[in-house]
C-alpha cells in the first residue's frame, strides 16, 4: 500500500496515519519529521534546508523532493508507505509522480479527510499542551483548562498561538486556497478517495480500511 495523506490542519491526518501505518505494516513518513531529521543528521539536504530556514525562508520544492527522494527510496520503505505532509501543491505533486516514475511505483491512493472549518477550529482551540514534556490534552475531554497544571508531570499547561481561532481561520483560508488545485489534479487521475474527518477516531478508521480495501480488490 502507497498512500499519500491530504486534509486540513486539525482534521486528524497523523492520528489516522500512525493507526493506518500500524494496521497496514508500512512507514509512516511525515514530511515534517523527515525535514527535522535531515537538518539534525546534516545531510546535504538538510543543510541546505538549514541555512534557508534561519534565514526565515520557505524550504524549496527541489529540497523537500530530495528530502522524500531519500526517504521513499530507503528499504524501510520498499514494501508501501503512508505520506504525510507532501505534496501540498500541484508542482509539488508534479515533481513526486516523476519520483514515482522513478522509484517504479506504478500504483498509489490519495486519501483527502474533509472536516468543516468551524469543527476544525472548535477542535484545536480545545488543544492546549505541556511545556515540559509536549504532550497534548483537550480541555473539552480532558476537563482541563490552560490554567491548570499537566496531569501528566504537573507542570504548565498552554495553548500554541496557531491553534487561536484567528490563526486558524488564516491557516485554512491558506489550506483551501493552495490545496484545491490538488485536490482537482488528483481527483482527475481517479487515484482519489475522499473520507468524513468529523466523526470519532474509530469511525474514521473503519471507514479509511473499508475503501482501502475495495481500492486493493480492484487493482
């Protein structure tokens, strides 16, 4: 199974990613993970990335593409992988089919999870984190405010500035605006398959398994 992950900040993709990958036996390479890693291991990539992102400069495609490159040709991912993060434009998308083309993968899917904005907002401003160790809690399920203490470790709690309402109405209007192209380029190819976001994480996942597999009985 090759399957590229597409939806908008919020709607659940890596939550999802890591249960599919799990389930499927297959990587779950996240692009931003990749490009972390790459800048820490100093690779001729990420060195490159380095010096553009302390500049405060946006990663170039020929970068990230060389970034996913190094990682999709690894053997970890001979058997299938689950991408997550790229691409998020039409050129971007452009340069991974030459990829493919060159790696051999003759067959992929496209999973686009929808959410509505106004969910998608109500969901991260519900999201507030722990300074000392990262984790993340939601204060409607959770029962606990950014005022409280972590219930992990004790220490403070706080919301990130990306996930204030403000700022991801921004991010969406970004998402949409970028993405739809995408979207409309990979719906062309019938390689995509389109799943509700907004319901429980379970119900998601049973509906991703079901249409994966009717995409595995008809190839």
């Amino acid at each position: 199974m090759r399957l590229i992950l597409i939806g908008p900040p919020g709607v659940g993709k890596g939550t999802q990613a890591k249960l599919l990958a799990e389930h499927l036996g297959v990587p779950h390479i996240s692009t931003g993970d990749l490009l972390r890693s790459a800048v820490a291991a100093g690779t001729q990539f990420g060195k490159r990335a380095k010096s553009i992102m302390d500049a405060g400069q946006l990663v170039p495609d020929d970068i990230m593409v060389g970034i996913v490159r190094d990682s999709l040709s690894s053997p970890r991912a001979a058997g299938g992988f689950i991408l997550d993060g790229f691409p998020r434009t039409v050129p971007q998308a452009e340069a991974l089919a030459g990829l493919f083309d060159h790696l051999g993968v003759r067959t992929y899917t496209v999973l686009n999870l929808e959410a509505d904005d106004e969910e998608i907002i109500r969901r991260l401003g519900n999201r507030i984190m722990c300074r000392n160790e990262g984790k993340i809690f939601n204060q409607e399920m959770d029962g606990i405010t950014a005022r409280d203490q972590c219930p992990s470790c004790g220490g403070p709690l706080y919301q990130r500035d990306d996930d204030r309402a403000e700022t991801v109405r921004e991010r969406l209007r970004v998402y949409h605006s970028t993405t739809q192209p995408l979207l409309d380029y990979y719906d062309g190819k019938g390689v995509m398959i389109t799943v509700d976001g907004m319901n429980s994480i379970d119900i998601v996942n049973r509906e991703i398994q079901i249409l994966l597999n009717d995409v595995q009985s008809s190839s």
